[in-house]
C-alpha cells in the first residue's frame, strides 16, 4: 500500500532498548514492509505492505528513552521507505546518536536517496539472513553472507560483541517479545 506522505514511516514495532541489537542500549525500530523473501527470515510478520503503525521520524525520536545510546534500524526492509529513514537518520544524528541498519541489500545495489543515507549511518550490516548460510558463532547477524560496514569512526567491529545472542522482553500489558540473532522456545 502506497503512503501517501513519505517521510512517515510505516512501522512494524519499536523496542524502546535493548542490548542485543547493536552496541550498548539502543532504541529498535522495525519497518514494515520487504518483498525480499529471504528462505528461514526470522520476522516474516514484517514482509506485508499494509498500514501498520505510520509514525514520523520528530514523533519516534521523541519518544527515545534518555539513556539509550543510538538506534538500530531493522525489519522489514528499512531502504524501501528510504526518505522516512533518510529524515530518521538525519534526526539521529542531530541528537548524537548513533545508528545500526540492517538491510538485505547489498551496500553495492544502494543508489539514490538510499546511498543519501549512508553518510548518516555508523554501521550498516548487509545482505538478507540466509537459512542455508546460518552461523551462530557471528557478532550481530544470523548468516555468513551478512556483512558488518563500519561506515565511521564511532564504532568498530568490537563493539559487537553483546552481552547476549537473544533478548526476551515483556511489556506491561504481558506482551512477550523476542528479539536478536538466535531463536529460544518460548513456553506457556
Ligand atoms: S530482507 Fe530481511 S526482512 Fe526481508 S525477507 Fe530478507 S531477512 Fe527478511
């Protein structure tokens, strides 16, 4: 479904922190949204076009946390609504935070207002999760045909190792959440 103001973006889910999607506490933001269709994707909920949640860049900004450190930007495909990221990035980084974007793209095939936004990344990891390439020894990405970019001088490769592969949130209404680059059985 076509959005008819571009720079909202139409998203999945926001985790307000978390330690296992980037270094250090970091606001998540799932796109929705991804006609890639990546064999064994770890969030097919997110591939759907239709109007989820459309929230400006200012409003997802200004609902950060005080003692996150940056955003990482996942899906979904963040890069097919890239003047939503674009204006999300710039805001980011307006506030001096830093941000992580997962795409399956490869940062080759970026051009137009996707490349626009590389210079406002730190740490761009590329390449859709691939089932049949699947690694679990690796920092930050499921499969070995993923790439880590560090894209400036604020993070290194390093910085990746977390304190964990999978994170369990449960919100106050008693929604379980699982998020990162592992799977856990979650039972009643
Ligand atoms: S690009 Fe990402 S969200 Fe899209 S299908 Fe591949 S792994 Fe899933």
């Amino acid at each position: 479904m076509k959005i008819a103001d571009a720079s909202l973006i139409n998203v999945h889910a926001i985790l307000p922190a978390s330690r296992v999607n980037g270094p250090g506490n970091r606001m998540v933001i799932f796109f929705q949204g991804c006609s890639r269709g990546c064999a064994g994707c770890f969030n097919p909920d997110t591939h759907s076009f239709e109007i989820r949640r459309l929230c400006s860049p200012q409003d997802i900004l200004s609902a950060r946390r005080n003692n996150i450190e940056g955003i990482t930007v996942s899906g979904g495909e963040p890069f097919m609504q890239p003047i939503g990221l674009l204006k999300l990035l710039k805001g980011a980084r307006e506030l001096n935070l830093t941000s992580v974007v997962y795409t399956g793209f490869r940062i080759e095939e970026l051009d137009g207002t996707c490349s626009a936004c590389l210079p406002f990344i730190d740490v761009l990891v590329d390449g859709g999760y691939e089932d049949a390439l699947r690694e679990t020894t690796l920092l930050a990405r499921g499969s070995t045909n993923q790439r880590i970019h560090i894209l400036s001088g604020r993070y290194s490769e390093a910085d990746f190792y977390m304190p964990g592969k999978v994170e369990v949130v449960i919100d106050s209404n008693g929604v379980v959440t699982e998020t990162g680059f592992s799977r856990i059985e979650l039972r009643n």
